[in-house]
C-alpha cells in the first residue's frame, strides 16, 4: 500500500467524522477523474496527516482552521469548519472568541465575514436562537 493510500485511508474517516459523512460523501460522489486527484489528496495530506497527527485534538485543530480561515478569507470554508467545530464540539462561546482572536489580528472586514458565516452556520445549526 502506497503511503498516499495509507493517508488517504487514515484521513477519511477523520474527514466524515468532523465535516460529516454526508457532506464528504456528496463531494467524493461527484467527483470525476480530475476533481478526484483533489479529493484524494485533501483526504490524504490535510485530514490523514496533518489531522491525523495525534499531537494536537481536534478540538485545537478546529479552532486553528476557523483562525486561518479568517486570516486567509476564505468564507465558504469558514462555514465548513464552523459545522465541523460544532461536531468537535465546540462551544459558540470557543468559536466567538476564537473569531474576536482572529479579527484583532486579520483586521475587522475579515472578521465580520467570518462573524456573519460563522452566524449564519450557527443559526442553521440551531446552535443559537433565532430563524434559520
């Protein structure tokens, strides 16, 4: 077995416990042979190894993601990994600090777009009161 495949086999798992086994399915569901060279290679290098390492939880590595993903602007994720922290379980109070965290650091245009993701996955998740 190729390390790839033994990563990828570590990773998957990880990936549908924390993102959802529903979400993850439907991704690998639709990939045709180029969109599968990256689900392989996300599941193995981003949820087998760097997921997969034992040295920090998954509640660290959650709060880390919606931190960088912030920084980095990258709101769909954001909404991805505001789900996933919840599954890691997280606290609102833990996701609402961590963005604060991130916003004194990253500047306040991506922090309210981290906020209103983060606001929007939370009411949906029924995580806090309000309409969906």
């Amino acid at each position: 077995m190729s390390d790839d495949q033994a990563l990828f086999d570590k990773g998957l798992p990880i990936r549908r416990a924390v993102l959802g086994a529903e979400y993850v399915d439907s991704s690998m569901a639709k990939a045709d042979e180029f969109m599968m060279s990256f689900q392989r290679a996300t599941t193995a290098w981003a949820w087998g190894w760097a997921w997969g390492d034992p040295t920090l939880d998954r509640k660290t590595r959650s709060l880390l993601n919606l931190a960088m993903l912030t920084a980095l602007g990258k709101i769909p994720e954001v909404k991805l990994h505001v789900k996933g922290a919840l599954n890691n379980g997280i606290t609102v109070d833990e996701i609402k600090a961590t963005l604060l965290h991130a916003t004194a650091y990253c500047g306040i245009p991506a922090g309210l777009d981290a906020f209103k993701a983060a606001h929007e996955v939370l009411l949906a998740e029924g995580a806090l009161p309000g309409k969906k």
